[in-house]
C-alpha cells in the first residue's frame, strides 16, 4: 500500500486517512501549487478579477521548475502534486517540465484546466508523464459557454474535451453553478457521456461582486428537480457525481490544514485553496472579507517551521472543534447567522473556518 497516497483516495481508506491526520501532523503527502497567476480568459464572474485576488497584485506569473524543485527537496514526503490556484496551468511556460521532473521522482500530477490550450503533444507527454487525474473547468455547452467562458470558442473546446477524454487519463468535468447555467446540468452530464468523462462535479460559486442571490442557485422546487433530474441521469448513465452538492448547506470533511497545504508562487502558505486571496464575499446577501490565512513564507522561514508552527496547530484544533458529521445539512438562514457571529466579533482569528463557505459546500475550493 503506498501511504503517501491515503489522503487522496475513496470509500474506507479515505476515512482512515482522514483519521489518522486528525491525530498526528504528518508531512505532506498532497500539495495545492498555485502554478500559473496567468489567465488566458477573460470570465466575467472569475474571482481572479476580484481586487484581493493574488493575480491583480502583481509579483511573479509562474512558477517555475527550479521553485518546485526546491519545494520538493523540503517536502520528500509529497505523493501527489495539484495544481490549484486562479490561473491557468497551460499558460506556464514551464508546465510541463514541472510535471515530467515530478514524475522522474514518482510523483503524479492532477491538473485542473480550462481545457482551451490543450493539444495532441500535450496530452501524449502527460499519459508519458502519468498524469494522475485531469479536471476541465467547462460550465456550459455551446452558446451559453463563449457568454460564461470569454475569450473561448465551444467548438474548440469541445475537440479538446474528446482529446481529453480518449487520453486514458481519468477526466472530471467540473460545473461552478449559477442562476444562468443551473438548467444545463443534464446537458453537462450527457457531455461527459459524450466526451469520455467519467466523472462530473458541480460547485457553488465564489462570489465577489456584491449580492450573490442574483447569482448562487437558490433552494427552489425547480432547482430541486433538476437536481434529482441529474442524479437519475448520472446513474443511468455511468458518470460518477463526486463531491455531492445540495443546495442548503452541507457539511464536507476538509483535510487541508492536516495534510495538503496550499503553495502560492512566492512560496507562502495558505490554510486552504479557498483562503488564497479571497477578500470579500458575499452570502445570502451579507458580505465579509475572508481572513487570508497566509500561514508563512516556507522559502524564508522554511516548511517545517511553518507546517508545524503556532498558526497551523491553532487551525487544525478549530477544524477538529467545529467538526460535524458529513454530510450534515443546515438552512442557508442559520449558516447566515453563524457566520454574522462569528465575523462581527472584535477579532475573529482562525474562527473563519468554522463558517466556510466552501466547508459548507456554499462555494468551491
């Protein structure tokens, strides 16, 4: 069994991971690296536009090879590397040499892409390089996809999701719903059927631009079918919905202060993905600024030091204290009034992730 790989796998030996990680610090055996701060869209609800975004502060645009190199030399315990940011990986020059160098050391990759800049040499080097899993970041079909998706062309796309597809490399679409897309998921699920995906995910959105109630899907009758819709279609046929998603808020047993990290180009670290210039969301009609829970910087102080320093022990004690069973479901009401709680206290300090959105499956991570 290779134990490095625990944390990312399903059914049984997922909830022993996930035990064993609550009761002692281990070293990392996933990262999230934010590889790129580089777009090559222009989506008019991506949360890379948002000011406290890290991709309209400036600094580096990529990561490159020599960075990762060093961030493996201090983590010889990662067992899988994820490229998770608000970029897109492809317009990383030195993408594809990261992924090669990490599987000369054994170390799969999961990519998550918005699929535009995908080609044939591309996909014969990851099935080379073993890549392990590859996300493709779609939202919608045909017309309703160049509104959603600006600066991309469907019919494009849609050959490279084949690509994709045909690669033998497993393929998740991800889905962020809204009120403009929430009436096309059978259409998403019948488009992995048609590209090869054998798994779909939908997510709730992040939003950064003011009241989300015009923009997160709300608990209506007609949601609720369509959903049900989806789930029937799913079974029938063959695609697997991971991360299930309802639309009150549902708890989800998170493991990233415990194990995964999330590295930002500058080498600092963050909680979590969701916590990676954040700045202000909105809920239910109530904005906040999440707290950025930059942990450290693992080039200056080093990662052990960060990985096993006061910030991250404080965090992880939240994490066990506020833990529910998962799966547990709320109203968006009482969410709402646990998160005015605790964000209009004096300091809330890590107490952030006891009302997380992207926790309660309210936004994706």
């Amino acid at each position: 069994m290779n134990w490095k790989k625990v944390p990312e796998t399903q059914g049984w030996l997922q909830s022993l991971g996930e035990w064993a990680v609550r009761q002692h610090t281990f070293m990392p055996r996933m990262i999230d690296l934010e590889v790129s701060r580089v777009c090559n869209l222009d989506c008019p609800a991506c949360m890379r536009r948002a000011d406290s975004s890290l991709a309209q502060q400036g600094g580096e645009p990529y990561c490159t090879l020599d960075r990762f190199r060093e961030i493996h030399k201090q983590i010889p315990t990662l067992g899988t590397l994820n490229f998770m940011g608000d970029g897109e990986p492809l317009m990383n020059p030195e993408l594809n040499d990261i992924i090669h160098y990490a599987a000369s050391k054994g170390i799969p990759t999961v990519l998550t892409t918005n699929a535009t800049l995908v080609t044939p040499t591309i996909v014969e080097q990851w099935k080379k390089d073993k890549v392990y899993r590859i996300h493709a970041s779609v939202d919608a079909v045909g017309e309703l996809y160049e509104r959603v998706r600006v600066g991309a062309e469907w019919q494009k796309t849609h050959e490279n999701l084949k690509l994709l597809g045909s690669s033998g490399i497993p393929l998740c679409i991800n889905v962020v719903l809204t009120q403009k897309n929430i009436h096309e998921m059978p259409d998403m699920v019948w488009l992995c059927k048609e590209v090869g995906a054998k798994e779909i995910t939908f997510l709730m959105p992040i939003c950064t631009y003011g009241d989300d109630r015009k923009i997160r899907p709300q608990a209506t009758w007609a949601n609720l079918m369509r959903f049900e819709e989806t789930r029937v279609l799913c079974r029938e046929l063959g695609v697997r919905w991971i991360f299930p998603l309802n639309l009150d808020p549902t708890f989800r047993r998170f493991s990233f202060p415990f194990i995964r990290p999330q590295i930002s180009i500058e080498g600092d670290l963050y909680a979590c993905c969701y916590s990676l210039g954040r700045g202000k969301v909105w809920f239910e009609g109530y904005g906040y600024e999440v707290p950025s829970y930059n942990m450290g910087n693992m080039f200056r102080e080093g990662f052990r030091e960060v990985w096993y320093g006061e910030g991250y022990k404080t965090i992880r004690r939240i994490y066990r204290e506020s833990e529910v069973k998962k799966g547990t479901i709320i109203s968006r009401k009482e969410l709402l009034r646990r998160t005015k709680e605790v964000m209009e206290k004096e300091n809330p300090g890590y107490e952030h992730c006891k009302v997380c959105l992207a926790r309660w499956g309210m936004a994706c991570s």
